[in-house]
C-alpha cells in the first residue's frame, strides 16, 4: 500500500475544489508569513497545516519580544520552566518556546 492510498478521501468534485482551495489559501498565508518573519532575522524552525490558521514555529530569540504575544503553556522540566508563547502574524500564529523566562 502507497501513501496516497492511506489519505482521507474527499469525495465528489465541488468538495475536492474546495479543499484544494482551502489548502491553497494556507499554504499562501503561511509563505507570506514566512517571507515576513524572515526578512524581518527570524528563523523559522517549521510549518503546520493542520488546524483552522497554519503554525509557524520561530526559534526562540530577543527579538521575539517584538512580536505582540502571550505564553499559553508552561512546562516543567529538568532545567526548569519552558514556555510556549504565541502571537498572530498575518493570518497565522506564531509560536516560539523560551527557558524559564515569563515576561
């Protein structure tokens, strides 16, 4: 079995063009994102297409604190706190973690 075969099938032609259309407008809004993040010395780590807005994830950086953004999740580990912080960019979020830093 490839793994064409193992994707969901979207049936009927209408429905096809529409999630071809709704995939084409992610991928659109996420290379403007990307194309924004970059020309402005992020470095983007990768891109997800799953949910309702693509993800771009960034490495964490002082500059990150330019973006307008807010920590949602705190994680405790070995080295102490991580914090995953999220901020819109464009019609995507952006996402970057940082070490045992809140503000």
């Amino acid at each position: 079995m490839n793994a064409i075969t193992e994707l969901p099938i979207v049936r009927g032609l209408h429905a096809r063009n529409a999630q071809n259309a709704h995939m084409q407008a992610k991928l659109a809004d996420a290379g403007a994102c990307l194309e924004a993040l970059i020309r402005h010395g992020y470095t983007v780590l990768r891109i997800e297409l799953e949910g309702a807005k693509p993800v771009v994830w960034i490495q964490g950086c002082a500059q990150c604190d330019k973006l307008i953004g807010a920590w949602y999740r705190i994680e405790g580990t070995h080295q102490g706190r991580r914090y995953t912080w999220q901020a819109p960019v464009l019609a995507c979020r952006v996402q970057w973690q940082t070490q045992g830093e809140h503000s």
